[in-house]
C-alpha cells in the first residue's frame, strides 16, 4: 500500500467523519484525489465501512463482559458463530487458539441481564462458558497504527513518529 494511502486510511481511522476536504488539506492532495483514493480504498475493502461510536452506559448497557466458550462435546461440529449469531447482546465473536474455541464481547444492563445471556448462550451452543467481566475500559477503538504496514516495534525498531 501506498504511503499516501496509508496517511488516509490513519485520518479516516481516527476520524471516520472526515471530509475529504480535511483529508485533503492533511495529505496535500486535491480533494478530488482524495475521493478517488477513498473509493479505491473501500472498493479493495481496506476501509471496509463508517460506524457512530456509542455510549453504551447512555443507551442502558453499562456491563460489558468477555465470555470464552468452548463445545461440551469436541467433536461436535464447530458451528457455535451460526448458533450465537441471534443474540444481539454479543457485539463481537473471535475465534482463539488455546483452551477455548471463541472469545464473545458482550454487553448487557445489570448482572441479571449477563445471567440470562449466559444461560442462552449455553443453550443455544452447547457449550461451557468462563466470564470476565470489565471493571472499567480506559481506552478503547483506537485506530491502527498503519505507517509501518503493520510492522511492531520491536527492540531493534523504534516506533513510528
């Protein structure tokens, strides 16, 4: 990828708001280069869509919890995504390697509410559960370091300005 596109996909990563103007003015481009950078990008699927960012306190989901599950039977088949994906309270679903099978990111109004959700998910999926649940998130969505092309910083690699 191109450092320019690079640059745009940070800004939009920060600020998916941006007008191409703004983005313009940072990356030194026309604006019309800019929108056709920025269709290029979401037309490869690199920026992939825009999203609100939510107060989950403000809209009655203050409790967020991370749920492992892994399938009571091993060798039934691995479909716990399909049997899960109804439940609205479960905003993520990852697949991990280790003990558990997937990680779920869920958020829901009170411990009661977390109870119920649990009890679906074990219904629905057959599956065993272990729950961590947030005391607080001192940060969160934060935008991708993409000037490296996804390089970390290592010992040997200082971290990009």
């Amino acid at each position: 990828m191109e450092e320019i596109d690079r640059r745009i996909v940070a800004l939009l990563a920060r600020d998916g708001r941006m007008s191409f103007t703004d983005l313009a003015r940072e990356t030194g481009l026309s604006v019309s280069a800019v929108h056709q950078r920025v269709r290029r990008l979401e037309k490869r699927g690199v920026v992939r869509g825009y999203a609100a960012i939510v107060d989950h306190d403000a809209i009655g989901l203050p409790l967020t919890a991370f749920i492992s599950i892994k399938p009571i039977d091993p060798a039934a088949p691995d479909d716990a995504p399909d049997r899960l994906a109804h439940l609205s309270a479960i905003e993520a679903c990852h697949s991990v390697a280790g003990d558990e099978s997937y990680i779920l990111k869920v958020r829901v109004g009170s411990p009661v509410a977390l109870e119920e959700l649990l009890q679906q998910i074990r219904a629905a999926a057959n599956v065993s559960t272990r729950t961590t649940v947030v005391l607080s998130t001192p940060y969160e969505h934060r935008a991708p370091d993409v000037t490296r092309g996804g390089e970390s910083a290592g010992p040997d690699r200082p971290p990009a300005a």
